[in-house]
C-alpha cells in the first residue's frame, strides 16, 4: 500500500506500458488502493498476468485490458473510448509505454531506429495526451497526468541520441498541455527516473563491468527497484498535489544533482 492510496478508491486510471516493470508496480498499488484500471500495452499476456492473483482474489476487480500500440493514433483513442465506455469516465492517466534505443553514436543511428523511438516514447506520449486529455474533461471536470521521462530527458549522455531526444520531448509535452489546460482542471507532470531494474535494464545490470559503471555515476551507488517509483506516480495522479502542473519530478538516487 500507498500514503496515497486512499485517493484512488473507485478512480478510473489508465495506464500505458502497462505490462514493464515500472507498469506493473504502479498498477499492482493502484489495484490494493480499489481503482479501476485500464491496462495498456502491445504485452497483454503481461498485463493479465498482473491481473490474475487479483482476479482470484476477487473475480468482480473492475480492469480492463486492451492492446494498446502508443504509436498509432486509432490503437490510442480505442483504448480511451474503451475505458470511457466501460466505466463512464476517465480520472488519471499514466503515460509510460516506452522503449531504448541501440546505443550507437548520433551519425550511426539508422533513421528507421530514430523514428521508432521517438515514435513510442515521444509521438505516443502526444497521443495519449490528446485522447485523454479531452475525456477526462467531458467525463471527470478534469484529470491529472503522469508521463514517464528519464534523467535522459534533462541531461545528455553518449549513444542514446533518439532516446535522449525523445525523453527531453516528454518534458516539453508535459509543460505544453499543462500551460494549455491548467484553466480546466488538467494537471499534467513528468517522472524521471533513474536506473531501475526492469526488462528495459536486464542485459546492463546482469553485466557486472556495465553495472559498476552505471553505479558508478549514482551517488546513492545502486539502481531502483520498480517500486521506488510508485509513490511519486501516486503523488502526482492524486489530489495531494493539486497545486502541482508542469514539473519534472526526478527519482535517481541523486544521479542528476550535479
Ligand atoms: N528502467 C529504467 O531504468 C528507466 C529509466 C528512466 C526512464 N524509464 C522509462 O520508464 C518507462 C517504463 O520502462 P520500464 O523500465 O518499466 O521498461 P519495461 O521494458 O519493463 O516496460 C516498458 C513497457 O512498454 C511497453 N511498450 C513498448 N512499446 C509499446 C507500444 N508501442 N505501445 C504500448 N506499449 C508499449 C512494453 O511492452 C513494456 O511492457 C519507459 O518510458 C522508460 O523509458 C525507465
């Protein structure tokens, strides 16, 4: 459970990338706290999976699983109009779905490699924005987004250019729609995390001389685990940030503090 989990009681959220390991832990506390959710992500094996020891416990868990692809705009509005037609209304969105890119420097970056990242973790934060943004108006009288950034989307780094380009587009996302709609009772912020353990982050960390030198630019000198990235998502959904629209707030182990 969550200090925040109180908020969310009978709260429809969504929840895209919904099957990955930052995903899966948020959903997991937003499932114990009595929200509805709405799992999306190419992964649905994944996302039932999460819903199964739910579901055991409790056959009548109110969730709904859908084949999300974040880069393409029907996938993204069926999921939203799905929800919005399941459970009458849309309170919280978190924007997560994302992928890495090759680790090659900038001039040998294929274009097919940039537009697919981007594509994702950038063009898909963008639909997800319009889609949700104008159900959770007509449905809840506002909303509050999350979108998943990275360290990597204030700070550069070598051999990441389309993933570096596209987290540091989350953040311009996240401050436009939430200038743009701040006056209708849409706040929308940013997660930055840093290193955690999830499939995105396997190979490196089961790789001892890339993991000491990740660690070794961490000053708290470990990664996260996915569940230390669950209380800032259920801060920034909940109401007890209703004073907070269009920050970066970043979860990294002091990664990025100088
Ligand atoms: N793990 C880290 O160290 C780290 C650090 C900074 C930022 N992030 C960001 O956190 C977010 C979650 O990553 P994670 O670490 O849980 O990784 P993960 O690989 O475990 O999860 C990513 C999920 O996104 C889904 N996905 C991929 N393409 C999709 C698409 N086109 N449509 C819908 N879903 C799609 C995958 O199926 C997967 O379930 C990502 O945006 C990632 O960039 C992760």
């Amino acid at each position: 459970m969550s200090s925040f989990s109180p908020h969310f009681a009978g709260k429809v959220v969504l929840i895209t990338g919904a099957a990955g390991g930052i995903g899966r832990a948020v959903t997991e506390i937003l499932l114990q706290a009595g929200a509805v959710v709405c799992l999306g992500d190419v992964d649905t094996a994944g996302c039932d999976a999460i819903l199964a020891p739910f579901l055991e416990k409790n056959r009548s868990t109110k969730h709904l699983v859908y084949a999300l692809d974040v880069t393409a705009s029907t996938s993204v509005h069926g999921f939203v109009k799905a929800a919005v037609f399941a459970f009458g209304r849309v309170d919280c969105a978190f924007n997560n779905a994302g992928i890495l890119s090759s680790g090659k420097p900038l001039a040998e970056v294929d274009e097919s490699e940039y537009d697919r990242v981007v594509g994702i973790n950038m063009k898909g934060v963008f639909l997800c924005l319009q889609a949700e943004i104008p159900a959770m108006i007509s449905t809840a009288g506002g909303g509050s987004i999350v979108n998943t950034t990275s360290t990597l989307g204030t700070v550069g780094d070598k051999g990441s250019v389309a993933y570096i380009a596209s987290k540091h587009g989350v953040v311009g996302l996240t401050r436009a729609a939430a200038m743009d709609y701040a006056e209708s009772g849409i706040r929308v912020n940013a997660l930055a995390p840093g290193l955690t353990e999830t499939a995105m982050t396997k190979n490196w960390l089961a790789d001892a001389e890339t993991k000491n030198t990740l660690l070794s630019n961490i000053p708290m000198k470990r990664q996260a685990a996915p569940a230390e990235m669950v209380d800032m998502v259920l801060f920034l959904l909940s109401d007890a940030s209703s004073y907070v629209t269009g920050q970066v707030m970043t979860v990294d182990g002091g990664m990025t503090m100088h």
